[in-house]
C-alpha cells in the first residue's frame, strides 16, 4: 500500500515541509505501508488551464498527465494544510480540481496547522474530497501556531502531537485497505 503525505501549500516561508518530513518520520517506523511526501510545489501547476473538465479524464497538458499519474499511484493521502481565512490555500485547491479520478475510493487523513489547528480549512478539504468520492477518516492533527511553533515559525510540536498522528494514521492504512476492492473492481471494469 502507498501513501502520499501531500504538502498542501506553495508559499514561500511555508511550515508544511517541516511538517511533513515530522509525519513522515513518524510513519516510516511503521510497516502497513510505504508513505512518501509529494510537494505540490514540484508540480507546478498552473491556475486550471485544462480545457474539458477533470472527471472527463481528458488531460492535455503534459503538467496534468505527470500530476494525474503521480496521484493514481497512491492508495490513500494524507494532507498537510495550513489555514489560511478559515480555508486551505488555493494552491492546494487546484491540485486537487486538476483530477477526478486518480482520487476516487481512496482513504485521506489531514494534518492542519494555523491558528485555530487548521480545523476549518480540513472541514473545508472534507467537503472538496468528498465530491471526489474520497472517504476522509475522523481522526486528524491539529498544529497550533500558538503552541507547536516556536515564535510561530520553527516547528516544535507538542509530545501529544505524535500519539495524535500514530491515531489518525492508523485509520488512514485500515480504510485505504478496505477501499482496495472497490478500486479493483473499477479498474477491471
């Protein structure tokens, strides 16, 4: 089974790298799965230039078809947002609009951070996810600005933090499995 740790944001000075090599780190210790990080920085893609709409599957610019099969290689996501005016950052927003189907029955957990945890831009996440019949799971990380940042820039989660990623990645390996048949059988179809 493989897993993305997606770095949801593109903005210069971001904290999402330092947050998803922490993931990472902790996954790896695991064995349900392989995790890798994918920065949406190293796709580059630009605001939607995509001329028929994603669940068509009729991707024209090399950008998509390179981001399209990087996505279908995975059995489940987890997403790392900040929260930027209660929402996650658009960057993040258009990767996702770029595909349909490379997310369809998959498992995606999240961890936010910001000044309220990222909860609100997660919430937000749950409900784009969920019109790509991606099933998020309950469990997620909530990074305070205020406490798990020193000065709010260097990253210094809390010791509960770890025990907090352990739960929601445990969710996260059980439901992409689960969803392994229903991906096989759209395959055969």
């Amino acid at each position: 089974m493989k897993i993305a740790i997606i770095i949801g944001s593109t903005r210069p000075g971001r904290k999402g790298e330092a947050v998803a090599r922490w993931v990472h780190d902790i996954a790896a210790k695991r064995g349900d799965a392989q995790y890798e990080i994918v920065d949406i920085a190293d796709f580059a893609l630009p605001h939607m230039d995509e001329p028929f709409p994603p669940m068509m599957g009729r991707y024209s610019r090399p950008h998509s078809h390179v981001w399209a099969e990087k996505i279908a290689s995975y059995d489940g996501f987890v997403f790392v947002t900040p929260e930027y005016n209660h929402a996650p950052g658009g960057a993040l927003k258009n990767a996702i609009d770029y595909l349909f189907a490379e997310w369809n029955h998959k498992a995606a957990a999240f961890v936010g951070y910001g000044a309220s945890g990222g909860v609100r831009a997660v919430e937000h996440l749950r409900l784009i996810l969920a019109n790509c019949a991606v099933a998020t799971v309950r469990p997620q990380v909530e990074l305070s600005l205020f406490h798990d940042f020193a000065e709010m820039t260097h990253f210094t989660p809390g010791a509960h933090q770890e025990p907090a990623v352990g739960a929601m990645l445990d969710e996260l390996a059980l439901w992409s499995d689960a969803l392994k048949p229903i991906r096989e059988a759209k395959a055969a179809v």
